[in-house]
C-alpha cells in the first residue's frame, strides 16, 4: 500500500493494564487512532487491551512480556517480524542487559532494520554498528525511575524509518 506522508505508527510497550492503571492515556488513545500501524511490545498483562487494540487498531504487531499469562501467550508471539513499506521490523519484549545490548541484537536479529523492544520501562533510540535500529518506548502508565510516562511515534516510508518522536505523558 503507497503512503504519501508516510505510514504512521505509534509504538507501546510494558502498559500493565490494569496493574499498573485502569487504561492507557487518552493522549495515546488518539495517537491509536490516527495510526496505520500500532506495535506493543508486551506485558499487556490482560487480554482486555488486546482485544481493544485490535477492534480500534488498523493493523496491530504485539508480542508477549514477562508479565503476561496464558491467555496472552496463546494469541501473542514471543517474536514477532513483519514487513513494512520494505522495513524490516522484528519486535520481542526482552533484549538483556544495557551493556552490550547493540551486538547482541545485531547478532540475534541479523535480517532486520528495526527491532522494538520493551521489559525495561526505560526509552531507548540507538543504532547498532551494521544499521539495525533499536527502539524502545518506555511505559505509558509505569515511569519507574524515569521523569517520564511515554511512547513512540514514527512514520515508514518508501524504505525508511523516520520522524522517531519520544512522546512524554
């Protein structure tokens, strides 16, 4: 499908609903909305948002966290890749540690250019040494440690990912 400005995606993980709040943010709600294309990357933790993501989503990739039981786990990969306007994405909840994190994934997702991730609650934006692009969203309701709540938006187009926007709640 040919997408002028670019096929718009919004980017989630570790939401913990509703363990960690009653329903993600209505900002992100909209971002939902106004998407081609809506990646989480696991620890839903109940089913409820799946099938809510999936009835509001045009097109929905998600995988399963740590935190997420059997219920999820029959429907969710622990892997999931898809292609997207010639972008090749893989998206899984758990990397390891931070130090290293480039090689590993280089070496683990060695046929893909961008590889979502989750588990930390921590955002990250880097590019490993042979161009894969690790992105990781944060949490929209669970900051931890960080200043922020947060997500991602992005836009793929004609073969490239661009307009990455970390998005603070």
């Amino acid at each position: 499908m040919c997408y002028p400005l670019g096929m718009r995606l919004v980017i989630m993980a570790d939401t913990h609903v509703p363990k960690r709040a009653r329903d993600i943010p209505s900002v992100l709600w909209d971002a939902v909305d106004a998407a081609d294309l809506v990646i989480h990357a696991g620890d839903w933790v109940d089913a409820a948002l799946l099938d809510t993501l999936e009835e509001r989503s045009a097109r929905l990739v998600g995988v399963y966290g740590n935190n997420d039981g059997p219920a999820l786990r029959s429907r969710l990969p622990e892997v999931a890749r898809v292609d997207v306007d010639g972008v090749r994405l893989a998206v899984v909840h758990e990397t390891g540690a931070a130090g290293g994190r480039e090689r590993r994934c280089e070496a683990a997702y060695p046929d893909t250019d961008v590889l979502v991730f989750g588990h930390s609650h921590i955002p990250w934006d880097t590019t490993a040494p042979n161009g894969l692009r690790l992105l990781n969203p944060g949490s929209p309701t669970d900051r931890r440690r960080q200043p922020y709540k947060t997500f991602m938006t992005a836009t793929i187009r004609s073969g490239h990912l661009g307009d990455v926007e970390l998005h603070r709640i």
